[in-house]
C-alpha cells in the first residue's frame, strides 16, 4: 500500500515537474496570439473609422433649438427659412409632400395661408394649343415642381437632378448639422488661368461637405439675398440657418406636439407611481416586517 501511494506521489510530481517544464511556452505562445489578435483588432479598428476616399468631411454640431427630448422649432426662424426657400431654393429644389394648408403650422392665420398660395402658380392642364395654363394656387395644392420632368432639371443643371427637399434633414445623413455646412462650406472660386496647356478644372463646386468634397450646386445663398420681414439682418450665415431650420420643422413638422405628448405622459407615469407607492404602503402597513 505504501508503495503505490509512493508512486502516485512520484507520478505527481513527475507530472507537475514535467508541466512546469512547458509552461513558459505555452506562456510564451498565449503573449504570441495576444499580441498577434490585439494588432488585428487594431487595424480592423483603423480601417472602420479611416473614412474612405472622398466621404464627406463630419459637419460641425450646432446648437439648434429643435435639439433634445425638450427642444421646441423657433417659429420666427421657420418663417424666416420659408422666405429663404421661396426666394431663392424653389428655383430647383421642390417640396412636393407639403401643401400649403401645412405652412399654417408655422404660426400663419388662414388668411396668410390664402394669400401665400395665392403668391403661386401652379399647372392648371393646357389650353385648346396645347400650351401649358397656370393658376394661383389655394391652400390645398401641393407646392409645385420647378421643372416639368427630371429631364427638364438635367438640361437646367449640367445633368444633376436638385433633389426633393421634404424630407432632406432625416435622409440626408449628418442631418441639420450636415444641411449647414454644406450651405456655408463653398470653398473660395479660384478664376480659371489662361495658360496655354493648363488642365481643365473639375466639373462642379469644391465643398468637403459634399460627396467627392464636389457638388453640382452653385454657392446658393449670399448676403441680402432675401428681406426679412422682422427687420433680421439677412447674411448668407443667417440665411443657412434659418432655411436649414425651415428644412428641418418641414422634415418633422409634429414634433413639438410629440415632444410635449411625451411630457405629459412622463409626468404622467411618475404620478402613478407615486400613488402606488402610497396604495403599497397602506395596504401592507398592518404587515409587521
């Protein structure tokens, strides 16, 4: 008996004696898979966040009063933003989900309404010639198109179609932030040089907001470009921030009646709790602990 417990015990530290023996290598090997897997993680981690060739450059956040769950649309800025879009981007761009009655929203009575659409024209079929009629809008036209068909808008825009602009701050992504800089981003006009042999300049507008940092869209805005009615100084920084702030009530335009639902229900919940909390403790207040 005690000669098999001797040799157990000389198994044992044979044993143990023989695994010290490989543990710096297999040490040796598990720092070798750390290192080898922490540095693949790192460059898979450089790869996602290198952004690739020609995305657009990360638009700076603003402060706008539509941010947060308490955020509400500055009414003034809206009216300002629709000045901004009829004056100078309804030119090319549409808004063809929104209806005039839906500008009421915006703090306008019925009769500003009315006379707002009335401001447009819109098709009205075609005379006995063919020719296209036009009439003054009413409140329950949708604001019209700019070009008659997307060929129209290619032959007036070197080939681009303006995109709708209905829904643009939630589609487009980096939102209002994005809209802005964009907007604002042009870079200067360089004057093309006369020199014999010199390249050709790139097709389109250097912006790095944009796709390829180019963009079809001429510089649209420039100080003085429309007149507000509140006497508001309109530079063309003013003027992107209003529009943008018009594109984004348009993109959302229940969103403060959201906001202030969502209130009310909180406040709402934590009444209720409060009253269970209290029914809790009187039914269970004879319940000795």
């Amino acid at each position: 008996m005690k000669a098999r417990m001797s040799f157990a015990v000389r198994s044992l530290a044979a044993g143990r004696r023989g695994s010290v023996r490989w543990l710096p290598q297999v040490v040796a090997g598990v720092l070798v898979c750390s290192f080898v897997l922490a540095g693949q993680g790192a460059l898979t981690a450089s790869a996602q966040a290198a952004p690739p060739s020609g995305a657009p450059a990360h638009a700076p956040a603003q402060n706008w009063s539509f941010n947060g769950p308490l955020g509400h649309f500055d009414l003034g800025a809206v009216q300002r933003g629709y000045a901004v879009f009829a004056g100078v981007c309804a030119s090319c761009h549409s808004l063809t989900q929104v209806h005039f009655s839906d500008l009421g929203d915006m703090g306008l009575t019925p009769e500003q309404v009315t006379a707002l659409a009335a401001s447009w024209q819109v098709a009205a079929g075609r005379d006995a010639e063919g020719h296209l009629k036009h009439r003054k809008a009413t409140p329950d036209d949708a604001l019209p198109r700019p070009y008659a068909d997307p060929d129209a808008a290619r032959a007036a825009n070197r080939g681009a179609v303006p995109p709708d602009l209905s829904r643009i701050t939630q589609v487009y992504p980096g939102g209002p932030d994005r809209v802005y800089a964009l907007l604002t981003g042009y870079a200067p006009v360089k004057p093309p040089t006369a020199e014999a042999g010199a390249a050709q300049p790139e097709a389109g507008f250097a912006n790095p907001y944009a796709i390829g940092h180019r963009t079809a869209m001429p510089p649209p805005l420039r100080d003085h470009a429309v007149m507000y009615a509140d006497g508001t100084q309109p530079i063309a920084q003013q003027e992107a921030r209003d529009v943008t702030t018009f594109l984004a009530w348009i993109s959302n335009p229940h969103a403060d009646d959201k906001r202030r639902l969502g209130v009310g229900v909180g406040l709402y919940l934590c009444f209720l709790a409060c009253l269970l909390v209290i029914l809790k403790r009187r039914i269970w207040s004879h319940v000795a602990k």
